[in-house]
C-alpha cells in the first residue's frame, strides 16, 4: 500500500510540473506577441519612462515667472522683429507647369547636410527655368553603396518624396525615375552630364544646358558644391527665389521615422516645461583646416588638420600657406568659438546654471572634452543621444547588412618555408635574421587616428566610414529641427569647410523665415574675442564693466547683425537669409512700431528694401501694444564694480547662479529687471 502511495504521489508531481512547464511557454509566447504587435507609439513611450534619459533635469526654482522683465530679456520675442511674417507665395502671374517639358533633368548631389538642402532648392527652381521634368535628386551620400539599409533609396533615406512632389505639383514637374528608356541609356553613360559649378548664374543654364536638354531630352547635372545656382538672382526672376523658400521651408520634410523621433525629442525637452536654447558648435575638421586654426589645438589633432589643410591646398580648396597664425585668425574671428567662450557669454548675458541647452554637432573635433568647461558651467546641457535610447536611433537607420567580423582573422604567420629559404641565403653565421612578416595595416594602427603617425597620406574610406557620414545626415536633421524650434539659438561658427553658409546658417535662415521674432544671437566673433582678452587672466571672474559690455554686445548682435547677414551670407546662401523676398510687413504692427520708435525697426526694413504688405488675411492675429513694450534703456550705469563668478556643477546649487554675495550684484540684477529686455 506504501508503495502504491509513492507511486501515485510521485505520478502527481509529474503531472503539477508538466502544467507548470505548459503555463511557463504560454506566457513566454503572450509576452512576445504582446512585444511584436504592441503599437510602436506605446511602446516608446514605455522606454522613455524608465530607460531613455541619462539626462536628469535639475533646477533651482520651479517657478519662471514670463512676466518679468528679465525672463523677456532672456527668452522672449523681439519685438522690432514681430512685423516680419512668413510669405513665400507667388505674386503676380505666376503659370502652372505645363505636362510637355524640355526634357528630364536628373540631378546626383554630393556634400554634407546643408549643401544638400541648398543643392536641392537649386535644382527645383533650375528646372522651372528650364521648362524641365525634374527626376527626385539622387543624394551620392545615401546611396545603397555605403552600406545604409536597402529599404531606402537616396533621397527618400532623408526626405519624404510623396511630400516633396505633392508641395511642388504647381511649381515643377517631378518624377520618381527616368522612363525606361533614359533609364538604360544613363547606365550606358550615353546622357550628356554637366558638372555644375558653385553658384552658377541663369545665363549658363538657359545657353549652355538647355540647347543639350533639346537635343538630348535628358541632362544629368553632378552638383558637388552646395548649390548650383547664384544666391542673388534679378528681379524679375523674385518669384524663383520665394520657390526656394517654397522647396526649403516647405516642400522638404524629412521622413517620417526621422520626423517623428525629432518631435520626441522636441517634447522631451518641452516637457521640463523651460524654455531652451540650441547651441551648433561648428567645430569640424574641415572647418578649423580652411581657416588655418590648427594651433588652437594640440598634438594629434593639430597634426590632423594640418593634413587636411596641406590636401585643401594642393587641391585648390584653399589658398595661402600651410603653416597660418591661428592665434591671428582667431582674433579676426575666423576660427571658431570655442564651447568655454560661448557659456562664458550666455552665463555673462544671465542665463543661469539650470539653462536647458541643447548641442547640435555634426562631429565635436578634439573630442567631449571641449566641452567639459562647458558642462561645467551649465548643469543641463543635453543632445540628442542623452535625450534617446540607442535602439530609436537604430530604428531610424533601418536594417542594415552586417559589415563587422565577430571573428576577426589573426595576422597571417610567416610560412616556414620562407623561414628555411631565408636561413639558406643569410650567409655565414652569425647569420642576420629577416625583418619580420608585415602584418597588416589593421592592427598597427591604434585609434582612428594612428594613421598619422605611420602614413603622410589618409587611408581610404570603408564602407563603415560611409555608413557613418550617411547616419550623419540623420542625426543633423533631428538637430536642424530641434535648432529651428529653439526658444533661443546661438552659432559657434557660420561657415563650412569651403567658407560657404554652413548648417547653422541654414538654421539662422529658417528661423528668420519661420519665426522672425525668435531670438537668435548672430555674434561678431571679432568683438567676442577682444572681450575674451580683456579677461584673459580671469576667465571666471569679470567686472560690472565687462558684463554690460557683454550684454550690449550680445543685445545689439540680434538686430544689427542683420543688416550685415543680408550682404555677406545672403550672398553666399539665399535660404541663409530669405528677406525680404520670401516675408512680408504686418501694416498695423509697422504702424505702432514707427510711432513708437521711430528708429526700431523703420532703419533695418528700409535698409532691406522692397519690403511686402502681408495679405489681408494676415492681419486678423492679435499685436502687442505699445504698452507692453519695453524702454531699451543704456546699459551703462555709475555702480562699484563686482565680481561675475562661474560656478561649476559641482557647486552647491543655490542662490541665483549668475552674481553672488555682494551688495552691488544685487542693485545689477535689480537694474537688468527694471531694464526688461527689449530687444
């Protein structure tokens, strides 16, 4: 009977772990389901609340009032510029395209972010001009060759193409291919091809391109300069520069996938309930190489950009001598600024250490540790990847073929017969042993750089290197975005590697575009760095003096800087500064402007010139009152000098983070409130 009962007993446990086992496979596969077909949006939003931030806001005061003056000085509108509205419509008669053209312009476009976005308002308004189908341009940089995903295809890897034809259908014809038969003879390279030059003019395109677009019906243009089209066109040809304000501004949305991850990152930020400030480093090697700020940089780094500028040189990129004062060309403000001088500004200008900013960086050349001054002075400075977590920046590359070894191959060893055969030949003894076998190039090199050290020339791009720079296009469009819809945007630098506009141009651009009255600092860099030398000595530690010099400076910089963009940038780069073609003039809000202050905004516009009324149906948006505006009161007042200090992280966060512990501090900070910030 007892052993009946063990049987039995034993039988039951058995069939308890079996269902046991059956219960744990079927919640294994109801949680992968659940995984696999939950909507991406929830699942998102589940990763951001428990794994995305390394970032953790930290704040001394909850509480920003934005009705008092100094949060108007800070972060508010200004208010000379509130007249000038977006207006990039046709005016006057302006025809449809017709659906029998010329002939097909296909367009390949090389370059970074920006040259692409200038390249292709260029080639829009080129194939109005020339009564030409366009076929959607072919971005070199994202293409399938550099190993990106396969699910995209060159343009549609950045921008959307649905998007880009429907916003343009009354603009230019566009098509997604050329017909099969142009198609076959591209590949047989039997199309004519032009390599555009920079910034070309209408009359090369109207007498040297379309005689060939008639004859051939198809042309290729290889655009490589960012931009194939003069930035300044005639006249009669306004209406061709507001449609590349329309191509710009409009028509070029970025994909969805990328659309919708920079919004995340936008409501991220959004949701400290602060406003922020974006702040575009532009400290690249190709930059600091043209410009010749080499020395500004030590060992490795120093010896990169001369290598870059020695290849600029030969190749007629840049012109002068290898070896240039960079100390020189940083006090004429040709070099970059570098990230401690910029937070010494905007702590000296009185943002304080719990500022939201965020940094936009193609690549920061000399490393993290540029900024580390930076961080110092400011506790919340964030980008993109503390705002994401890796797998949503993988999600917008697509699935990509696998280019790394998980094993990679041992050096080769050196064949035993070459060994004997050397012994044989080496003479009598002692003999001489043989160098060694070479290994390969791969595991001499230590770091990205090693190359330097071993080699006057760089080694060739691998498909990873390409993979990369094409990665590098998405991350600048979730910055581009993220810099337009700042509250406050700040450049380091505003030119490329060619000394053209560069991405924070571009940016400066569209904000004057989309919203005129959004703050934008446009420094003069010479005069930043004549203040930086007045304080050389005691970079955190200033006088009253020097830090109204500073505000004075920075205050000025958002509307006197304009009229200088609107002769030197505008001519390197319409979309760098699109007024006033692409904008227009709210009559009622001139009206109160000019009354109030005669010399507000009635010097800068008229300087300009052919400014717009703004339609009818624009002026039915509430305008500020005289009343609330601010008395842009002189700066300079008779009070004891005082120190500005710096406090780093670190520091124990009390206390207004901007001038401490002394009497006349506090009558300064007093003044600037009483001041507001009328820009």
């Amino acid at each position: 009977m007892k052993g009946e009962g063990k049987m039995v007993f034993k039988s039951k446990l058995k069939w308890v772990g079996l269902v046991g086992l059956v219960l744990s496979a079927f919640s294994l596969c109801t949680h992968f389901l659940l995984a696999r077909y939950t909507d991406d949006e929830g699942i998102s939003q589940y990763q951001s609340a428990i794994t995305i931030f390394s970032w953790r806001p930290m704040f001394e005061n909850a509480d920003l009032s934005t009705l008092k003056p100094l949060y108007r000085r800070l972060w508010g509108p200004v208010r000379r510029l509130e007249s000038l509205h977006p207006h990039a419509n046709p005016r006057g008669n302006y025809a449809v395209p017709v659906s029998q053209t010329n002939g097909y312009i296909f367009v390949r476009i090389r370059g970074d972010f920006h040259e692409i976005r200038n390249s292709i308002s260029d080639v829009v308004v080129i194939s109005r001009l020339l009564n030409a189908t366009l076929v959607i341009p072919e971005i070199q940089s994202a293409t399938s060759s550099k190993g990106i995903s396969s699910q995209f295809k060159s343009f549609a890897y950045l921008y959307n193409e649905d998007q880009f034809m429907a916003a343009l259908a009354n603009d230019v014809n566009i098509v997604k291919t050329l017909p099969k038969n142009l198609k076959g003879a591209r590949r047989k390279k039997e199309i004519p091809t032009f390599n555009v030059p920079h910034s070309a003019s209408p009359f090369f395109y109207l007498h040297h391109v379309l005689p060939v677009l008639n004859r051939h019906s198809v042309v290729e243009l290889v655009v490589s300069e960012g931009g194939c089209l003069q930035a300044m066109l005639p006249p009669h040809l306004e209406d061709y520069q507001r449609l590349r304000c329309r191509v710009a501004f409009h028509a070029l949305r970025f994909r969805q996938e990328v659309q919708e991850l920079a919004t995340k990152i936008l409501n991220r930020l959004r949701a400290t309930h602060r406003p922020f400030i974006a702040y575009d480093l532009g400290i690249t090697r190709d930059v600091l190489a043209y410009y010749g700020c080499a020395e500004l940089f030590q060992d490795v780094h120093t010896e990169l950009i001369q290598h870059r500028r020695a290849w600029m040189l030969k190749r007629g990129i840049v012109k002068g001598n290898l070896t240039v004062n960079s100390e020189d060309q940083r006090r004429n403000g040709s070099c970059p600024l570098m990230p401690e001088e910029v937070g010494i500004l905007l702590r000296a200008y009185g943002y304080s250490w719990d500022t939201v900013i965020y940094v936009s960086a193609r690549e920061v050349f000399g490393g993290q540790k540029k900024l580390i001054p930076f961080h110092a002075m400011f506790e919340n400075v964030v980008d993109r990847t503390s705002l994401t977590s890796p797998w949503e920046l993988n999600k917008i590359y697509g699935h990509e073929p696998n280019l790394v070894d998980k094993y990679p191959k041992p050096p080769p060893s050196a064949k035993e017969e070459i060994k004997f055969e050397a012994w044989k030949t080496s003479g009598p003894r002692p003999r001489p042993l043989p160098p060694p076998p070479a290994r390969p190039k791969s595991y001499n090199i230590e770091g990205w750089w090693g190359w330097v050290a071993e080699s006057d020339n760089e080694p060739e791009t691998t498909v990873m290197e390409l993979r990369t720079n094409a990665h590098k296009l998405l991350w600048e469009a979730i910055d581009y975005t993220i810099c337009v819809e700042a509250d406050v945007f700040i450049p380091g630098f505003d030119r490329d590697g060619k000394g053209h506009p560069n991405f924070a141009s571009l940016v400066m651009g569209h904000r004057l575009y989309q919203s005129a009255a959004s703050k934008t600092f446009r420094l003069d860099r010479k005069k930043v760095v004549e203040h930086m030398e007045e304080i050389r000595d005691h970079l955190y530690e200033a006088n009253r003096t020097w830090i109204t010099s500073v505000r004075r400076h920075l205050r000025k910089s958002i509307i006197d800087r304009l009229a200088e963009e609107s002769t030197k940038s505008k001519s390197l780069s319409f979309l760098s500064f699109p007024v006033p073609e692409c904008s227009c003039l709210r009559p009622e809000i001139e009206a109160l402007n000019y009354s109030s202050s005669p010399s507000t905004p009635s010097q800068f516009l008229a300087g300009l010139g052919g400014m717009h009324p703004c339609p009818s149906w624009m002026n039915n948006n509430t305008i500020s009152s005289p009343n609330d505006k601010e008395t842009d009161e002189d700066l300079d007042d008779d009070v004891t000098t005082s120190q500005l200090l710096f406090r780093s992280s670190s520091d124990n966060h009390e206390g207004d983070g901007e001038e401490i512990n002394t009497k006349e501090d506090t009558q300064m900070e007093d003044q600037e409130e009483l001041e507001g910030g009328e820009s």
